[in-house]
C-alpha cells in the first residue's frame, strides 16, 4: 500500500459527460501528480501540484482541469468527455520538489474511466 | 523531442538469472534524477529505485541496482536472482529542470520458471 488513495476506483459514463477524479497524496507529501495511462498513448503526466500552486503542466486537454485543495488532496475534472479518454488515470505524490531526490512519487492504485 | 528511451518493448529471462533492461535519456541539465518504477499485471506503480545525477556510486536496492552511466546519459536497471514475481512492465523515469517528468514507453519482463 503506496499510501495514495484514489476515488473511484472505476467509472463508466457516456460520451459528453463530466467527471471528477479524486485523490489524498501520502501523509506529509504536498506533491500531487496526475497522469494518463492508454495502450497506445502509454504514461502521460498531465499536472501537477505543489502545496496548492499548479507547478508543471504536461500533456493535459484543455477539457481537463485539476486543482489541490488546502488539506492537500486532489481532483482532476474531465468534460465533454470522449471515447478516446478511456483509460487509467493515476495520481501519485512525492515530499519534495526542485532538487531530483525526495522526489520518487508514490502512486495511488489509480481510476479506470471507461468512456461509452 | 523524446527524452527518455527504452528500447526492449519485451524480454525474457530464466528464474534465479540476472537481467538488465535499457533506458537512455537525452538532456543538457547538470541536476537531474533517475527513477524505475515497477506495474505487476495488477495494474499498480511500484517506485523502486532512485539515482541522482550527482551521485558517484550505483545505486542499489535489494536485488536491484542502476547502472549509471553519465557519458552515455544511460541508466540501465538490473535485476538480479529474478523471481517469479518480477514478471512485470517496468518503466524509467527521468526528472528534469526540478518539476518535467518523463517516462519510457515501458519493457515487459517476463519470467521463466
């Protein structure tokens, strides 16, 4: 057990719908990162943040937003959603940020959306 | 431009030998980190191991160890005495200018008994 926790844990929904995707980073960790896994697209980051403050955006559509709430936890909110972000959706978080140690994430079992 | 290479989409290996899987990178920073990081058909990222560009000395963690090369930007994970339960993808990651992550397209270990 990372330590990560994440809500659902599996969501089906049809195409054009909203959905929000929660997660609680480790205890002590204010490092929250989001990720995108398919088969063909492979691991992709998305975003992350630090102790509330967006710190680096990666592959993200602009219909997906996120933000990190006071107590640190997490939520990645996707819209208008399409067939092709089915896929597993994983958030992961570290105790550190700047220089590369302290920084190993801990990821969190991760969402399975399936888009219908 | 890609950053991050692993090279071996799949690979085989005999119980209790030892294997190494491939990873290279590409970046002009004098600051970064490596990280290996293991997913079992369960679906989970397991972090297994952790080399700072500034470290001299190859990291090691149990039965895994980096073999860091800095010249050739590669950062190779071996396992060694495999076991059954090593059977899994198994994806570099590579941490630079303090907040880009990036990751490998993945090597799919499997083990033979």
């Amino acid at each position: 057990d990372s330590g990560v926790t994440q809500t659902p844990k599996h969501l089906i929904t049809a195409t054009g719908q909203r959905v929000t995707l929660r997660c609680s980073p480790r205890s002590g960790d204010l490092s929250v990162y989001w990720y995108q896994q398919s088969l063909d697209q492979g691991l992709q980051f998305l975003i992350q943040y630090y102790n509330g403050e967006e710190r680096a955006k990666g592959n993200i559509l602009e219909r997906f937003s996120a933000q990190q709430f006071p107590d640190l936890h997490s939520e990645l909110n996707l819209s208008s959603l399409e067939l092709g972000d089915s896929a597993l959706y994983f958030c992961a978080s570290s105790y550190q940020i700047g220089p590369p140690g302290g920084n190993e994430q801990f990821f969190g079992p991760g969402t399975r959306l399936t888009v219908l | 431009a890609q950053k991050i290479t692993q090279t071996q989409p799949g690979m085989f290996v005999q119980e209790k030998e030892a294997v190494t899987l491939d990873c290279t990178y590409d970046t002009s920073d004098q600051s970064y980190g490596l990280f290996w990081y293991k997913q079992p058909s369960s679906g989970e990222m397991i972090f297994l191991i952790y080399q700072g560009s500034y470290d001299e000395q190859n990291a090691t963690e149990g039965r895994y160890s980096l073999n860091f090369q800095k010249a050739r930007k590669s950062a190779n994970l071996v396992i060694s005495a495999s076991q059954l339960g090593d059977s899994a993808m198994y994806f570099c990651s590579t941490l630079f200018n303090f907040n880009k992550f990036y990751f490998g397209s993945g090597t799919k270990l499997n083990v033979k008994p």
